[in-house]
C-alpha cells in the first residue's frame, strides 16, 4: 500500500483508498501515515491528514477513530505547523 498510494498522491488524490486500510489494518496504516507525516513532499503530508479524518463530508466514517479521535489528534499535532499550507 505505502508506495503505491504515496506516489499516487503527487498526482492526484488518494485520500479515499487510504480509508479502505484504516478499516482493515488500521495499526499499520497509522505507522505508515506517520511516517508520510514528515515525508518531503507536501503531497504526502496532505494525504497523512486527509487520510484519516473520521468524518469527511465525501467519504465514509472512519468509526474507530469517531470514538476515539486520540491518534487523529497526534498526527494532526505532527503536521500543525507545516509550512505548506497546502497540508
């Protein structure tokens, strides 16, 4: 998934299939989306934040993280600052 998706995301949105693994595998996808959090491109980051945002008005609910926002929020807190507005 990680490189697939992170090439993906530098030409058009992957946001949405990011979603499917959250589901199904959503440890190791938060590792990944971590460490794409402090990737150089800012592609990247932007997927790592739109990725796992629990209720994006076009995409489906992410209910783990609806009930427990806790990793949501330590990621958010990784990319806060970024320069990029973008991200």
């Amino acid at each position: 998934m990680s490189e697939a998706f992170k090439e993906m995301t530098q030409c058009f949105s992957a946001e949405f299939d990011v979603r499917f693994f959250l589901l199904a595998t959503q440890d190791k996808t938060m590792r990944v989306l971590n460490v794409w959090a402090g990737d150089n491109n800012y592609h990247v980051r932007r997927l790592a934040s739109e990725g796992m945002c629990p209720r994006l008005p076009w995409a489906m609910r992410l209910p783990a993280f609806v009930k427990n926002p806790a990793s949501v929020i330590a990621l958010l807190e990784k990319l806060k600052d970024d320069p990029e507005e973008y991200v």
